[in-house]
C-alpha cells in the first residue's frame, strides 16, 4: 500500500513538472552541405525587432547570439 501512495506521488511530480518546462522555440532547417546558412530572430511576426541569429559557416563552424524565437527568416548562400 505505501508503495502505491509513494509511486503514485511520483507520478504526480513528474507530471507537473512535465507540465511547467516551457517548450522551445522551433529550430530553423538544416544548412545544406557547402553552404553558408543564417537564421535571423525576431520578437514578433512582423520582424521589426531581430533578438538573436544564427551563422553556420562553409566549415561547419556555428556562432550563436540572442535568442532563439518562431519568428525567423533563413538564408542560404553556396560557399
């Protein structure tokens, strides 16, 4: 019987705190082979105010800023 109440009870923590983890923003597509790719960010659908990007060089090279949101525009240019 406590073992029902103590698993139940873990359950039921684990379910709520599934519950508050804020989901993350949607990441944009992936650079293709021998480009150079840039993911800009902005904080609203209208694109007026950019919060971060995203550079991914020819040599794989990543460089991040900001932060990440759904409202982005992506570039793509072959090296």
């Amino acid at each position: 019987m406590i073992r029902r109440t103590v698993f139940a009870g873990l359950f039921a923590v684990a379910a709520a705190a599934a519950l508050v983890i804020p989901a993350e923003p949607a990441f944009a597509r992936a650079c293709s082979y021998g480009s150079a790719c840039t993911t800009y960010y902005y904080s609203d659908a209208a694109q007026t105010n950019m919060v971060g990007a995203r550079y991914e060089e020819c040599d794989g090279s990543v460089y991040l800023w900001g932060t990440p949101t759904s409202y982005k525009t992506f570039r793509e240019n072959p090296c």
